[in-house]
C-alpha cells in the first residue's frame, strides 16, 4: 500500500509540474505551493524504496493518477468554465448583452458582444443543427472581439430559446434580420455560418441579402452520415491540440461539453417542421455559392467526418472565383471552431474585409 502511495504521490507532483509548464490552468489543484518545493516532494516519495516493486506499480497508477488530477483541479478550479465569458454583463474586454431580435411570428434571441476600445464593424454568427448560440463559441467571440469586432451570437429557429419552429423558407430570416438589426448599429458587417448556419447564410447572401464579407465553416452540400461517421468524429477529438483547452476549462466542463456536443450530433433536439437533412438540401448550397459576389471565405477540417474531404470538394468547385478555401489537417467537424489556425485564418480575413486591413 506504500508503494501504491508513493507512486501516486510522484504522479500528482509531475502531472502538476507539467499542466504548470503548458500554462494547463483547468488541470492544477496546488496553485498555492511553489514549482520548486513541488517538485522537491519526488525525492523524499522515493527515499528508502525499492525501484523494482515501485517501478511496477508506478506504471498501474498513471491513469488512477491522472483521475486524480483531473478531479482535484476541476473542484480546485470549478469556476474556469470558458461559458462564462459569454455570461451578460460587463467583462474585462467586452459587454454583453442578452437581446430579442423582433422577427414575424416570434423573436430571434441572441448574445450582442461589443468589445471596449474601437470597433470597426460586426458579425452575425450562425451555429450549426442542434446547437445554441453559445455552444463552443467562446472562442469565435474571442476572435472577433480581440479584433475590434462586435459578434451576434443568434439561436436559429427551432434551435436554444427560439420560440420559432425549424421551417423553410422561414430560417433563412435568422441570417436577414440579424444582419439588418446589426446594420442599424455598425457600417460593415459581416455573416459567419458553421454547417447548417453556413448553408442559410449562403443562400440568403446569393437571394441578395448584402454582407460586406462571409465566411463559411464546414459547411455541407448534403447530409449523410451514420454511426461510423460519428464514432470517427469522437476518435478525432484525441488530436493534441485540443489540450490547449485546459487552458481556460477544467476536465470537468471539458468532458461535459464534449459529451454533450457528441450527443447532439447524435440526435439533436430540434423543434421543426422540416429534418435537417431535408433542410439543408433545400438550401441547395451547391447551387447558392456561383450567386454569392460578396468576398467569401470557406474553412472545412481535414479530419471531418459530417462533412468530408469529397463534400469540401464539391464546394470548392462550385465556389465563385473570389472565394478562398482553407483546409485545416487536423481539425474535425466538431473541433474546427475551436482550431486556433482555423480561428486565426477567420479573424485576420474578417478584418481584412471590414477594414481592407493587412492580417493581423
């Protein structure tokens, strides 16, 4: 048993040494004690053992260990939740404010995210089938914001706490009326969609709603996909830079969302008249982008398996000439929002639209 504890001990104290040399916030519990004098306890969990007996248990307790870890610092840290910097109110850079955007036949609720300082335009974003407004947003806000950008976080209907039902043509007024009521406020705005928020934003772009940029991310020309397609999903979700989420969440809210994210590809919750799947075959995506003239973006992950190199392929084709296309290797349908090259890419040529900037 003394061994056992010992190995726990070195585990802790290492794992702790190195989520404070990656800057893993959501991964430390002992914030208080210095690196030095932490890493000072190895020597004294060692004294008097014997190697061969601790080297064999020392191998079983790494994943106990790192169980360990992860709960301490999510109660240690229980706070560090990335949603709440979508939270209404007046934060360090930003205000927030909790709106309903009037529509016919019921209201668009959204999150208005005006950064402090200048502000050179605005963005509507439309999240995907089955999401919400905030639903992993945290860092496409953190992107436009850190740019001087105001960002409309909307819930499309049938969708979080639209009142209004999943209908067509009727969607396609989440993408009109958050960009009218952003155009009362701002000069230059933009329109993001993220799968189907993608398919709605081109089409309602290519039927003449103006945008002075529009950026598409992972956007489907059809629907289809199963089991298999899902559980490739969620093997994707053990690419390594997807660690630099401890950064700014515990295990705890990690795991959370990334269970509910997988369960709403699963089967989204969604009031509607019309599936998904029919839905965004009637956006006709292949058929809406040769009518887009606005600059237009497109960002698809290499590792996606809801939208696939072959689909990513057919959009590229059917892109007008102004379009740009980015393929991110390493990022799936459900991580592409969170990709900091994916989000670097989509901030730095926001700006450059709005402003005619370089990149930044």
């Amino acid at each position: 048993m003394m061994i056992i504890i010992r190995s726990l001990i070195i585990w802790l104290v290492l794992l702790e040494a190195f989520a404070r040399r990656r800057q893993w916030h959501g991964l430390t519990w002992l914030a208080g004690l210095p690196t030095a004098l932490l890493v000072g306890l190895v020597p004294l969990a060692l004294f008097g053992v014997r190697w061969k007996p601790l080297a064999a248990r020392f191998a079983l307790m790494s994943l106990p260990a790192l169980a360990v870890q992860a709960g301490l610092a999510s109660m240690r840290n229980w706070r560090l939740n990335p949603l709440r910097q979508l939270h209404p109110g007046t934060h360090a850079d930003r205000t927030i404010e909790r709106v309903d955007i009037v529509m016919p036949n019921g209201s668009m609720p959204a999150l208005y995210i005006v950064p402090h300082g200048q502000i050179i335009g605005a963005v509507v974003v439309l999240h995907g089938s089955g999401c919400d407004k905030t639903y992993y947003a945290w860092r496409l806000a953190e992107t436009f914001v850190s740019r001087g950008i105001a960002t409309l976080l909307v819930d499309l209907d049938g969708h979080g706490e639209s009142p209004r039902i999943q209908r067509f043509p009727d969607m396609l007024e989440n993408a009109t009326d958050g960009v009218a009521w952003l155009r009362e406020r701002h000069i230059r705005v933009g329109l993001v969609g993220v799968s189907l928020g993608g398919c709605l934003a081109a089409r309602a772009v290519a039927d003449g709603l103006h945008v002075d940029g529009l950026a598409l991310l992972e956007t489907p020309p059809y629907l289809q996909f199963g089991r298999e397609h899902m559980l490739r999903e969620a093997r994707a979700l053990t690419e390594p830079f997807l660690l630099g989420l401890f950064g700014e969440s515990t295990a705890y809210h990690l795991g959370y969302t990334i269970y509910d994210l997988i369960r709403v590809q699963g089967g989204p919750r969604i009031r509607c008249e019309i599936g998904t799947v029919d839905l965004i075959a009637a956006l006709d995506l292949a058929g809406s982008l040769p009518r887009i003239g606005a600059p237009l973006l497109l960002i698809y992950g290499g590792r996606d398996a809801i939208v696939r190199r072959d689909q990513a392929a057919i959009v590229r084709r059917a892109a007008p000439t102004q379009a740009e296309f980015d393929l991110i290797a390493e990022a799936s349908h459900l991580s592409l929002t969170l990709h900091p090259q994916a989000l670097a890419r989509l901030g730095g040529w926001m700006r450059e639209v709005i402003t005619g900037e370089d990149r930044a």
